[in-house]
C-alpha cells in the first residue's frame, strides 16, 4: 500500500478546514507507517472571491501572511516528527491574468515543496462572479439557469487550463462537483477534455478515496480512472483528509481499483525532486 500522503488539511489559524492540528495529524501518519506527511490547506485567493468561509481571501498580504503562518505551524510540528513532512497547498487556479500575478507572486516568496491543481468553484469567464460549490446557496436569486451552466462550463474548462498552466505537481478530485452538482451526461464531454489533457502532458491525478465518504465512489469515475490507466497517466492515491481518522481512509480499497484498473504508472516522492 502507499506509504505517503500528500493531500491533507488541518485547522491552521483556526480558520480552515481541517479538524485536526498538523502536529496530530503528522502524529498519526507515524502511527499508521507512513513514511511522508504533506500537509496541503487550501490556497484560496481572488480579489473577487467572498464568501462564509473566512478561508476565502480576496486581500493578496492577508493570504501571504496566512500562508507563512501555516508554514511556520507545519515546520515547528515537523520538528518533532521521525517521518518527512512536507508543506504544500491545495491551490485554486483562475485563469486571468489578475489572479497569475498574485499567484506567482505567492510562490515565488513562499518555498512550498508542492502544489495541488484544484477547482472548487463555479464562475463567469469574467471572474467578477464566482461561488464555491459547497456555497450555491449564495448564487443571486436572479441568476438565469442558462448563465448558471455558463458557469458550471467554466468550472470544467477551469481544470483543463490548471493541469496545463505549469504550476501544480498533480490534480486534485477531477470530477469533485458532482458532490453538489447533479452529474449529466454533458459532463462526460468535459471529463473526456480532462483525460486527453492529462495524457497529452502526462500529468499525474490523484484517485481521492475521500469520495467514498461523500458520494460512495472515488474521484475520479471509474470509467474514468480505467481510462487513464489504459493511457499509462501517473496516479497516486489522496486520502483528503480533515481530520486524523481520515489518514490513509479506504487506500486499501483504492489500492484494489487500481490493480483492476490495470495501472501501472504510480507517482511517487521522487518525482518532486526532478
């Protein structure tokens, strides 16, 4: 089984997501063997987005120092660790050219070990409206349903742009939308873009076993990930994990997938040392 995990959250500055400090989490990544601990919070920044979570920021200096502090956290819990901790982010991507600069900008100060390619967000392709997919409650009333699938494409082509953007290390949950958004045969159009994308560059995808827990399959479908597999992409597994009984939650099963998936192209650590 694989012996790492990359994709996990935790309640740093009492803020965001996670349920668990990162000195537990690391804690019991030691407990259960593994031999690397990445600790990935979300990196969520626009000047437009809003919203309930005070993990959206919309000011570039708040979300630097946040970040910085978050590292601070993870390295002073690193210290105390007898396995390899890693600092990462699960990083929105936003295509315009606003968002490149802050965003550059952020990972040319902070020395992150890793990036997560992820969308979590609906938006207009001006990015003046945008909503969290956790949060479509908070749509405007007005919103026409042909502007709402505007943005739902948007979302779609978002995750297209991230893999070829040249920022991230792997993709997060593919098809992650599903969890709010009914799945139509439309999005099989949008997954098959996904595919061809990640085959042309050879970008590896995580299978996220966190899935399970939410919808009772993992990201990405079945179909698929057997697809990706068949094209040889890299894929490794992420538990997604908020809290510290999530830590390697259903690899074992995913491990199975894989194998009757027929993959045999696993990313690994080494690959963030190239």
């Amino acid at each position: 089984m694989q012996k790492f995990t990359l994709h996990c959250h935790t309640n740093a500055l009492g803020c965001f997501d996670g349920k668990s400090t990162a000195e537990e989490m690391i804690k019991r990544a030691e407990e259960m063997g593994f031999e690397t601990i990445g600790i990935s919070n979300h990196l969520i920044w626009h000047p437009n987005v809003s919203g309930p979570s005070p993990m959206f920021f919309n000011d570039w200096n708040k979300t630097f120092e946040a970040q910085l502090r978050i590292k601070d956290e993870v390295q002073e819990a690193a210290s105390k660790s007898k396995i390899k901790v890693l600092f990462g982010a699960e990083a929105d991507f936003f295509p315009s050219a606003q968002w490149r600069d802050g965003f550059e900008k952020l990972i040319t100060k902070i020395d992150y070990d890793y990036l997560i390619a992820t969308t979590h967000f609906i938006r207009t392709a001006d990015e003046k409206l945008m909503c969290n997919i956790y949060h479509l409650h908070e749509l405007p009333l007005d919103l026409k349903p042909e502007d709402f699938k505007g943005m739902v494409r948007q979302h779609w082509q978002n995750i297209v742009a991230s893999i070829e953007s040249g920022y991230y290390n792997f993709l997060a949950h593919p098809d992650y939308c599903v969890v709010k958004i009914p799945d139509i045969p439309e999005f099989n159009d949008y997954r098959w873009q996904i595919i061809e994308t990640l085959d042309k560059y050879k970008f590896p995808f995580e299978v996220n076993t966190k899935g399970f827990n939410l919808i009772g399959i993992q990201h990405p479908t079945t179909w698929m990930l057997k697809e990706l597999c068949k094209r040889n992409v890299p894929t490794l597994l992420s538990d997604d994990s908020h809290h510290t009984s999530q830590i390697g939650q259903h690899f074992e099963k995913a491990e199975q997938l894989l194998k009757e998936s027929g993959c045999h192209n696993r990313w690994n650590m080494d690959s963030l040392n190239k």
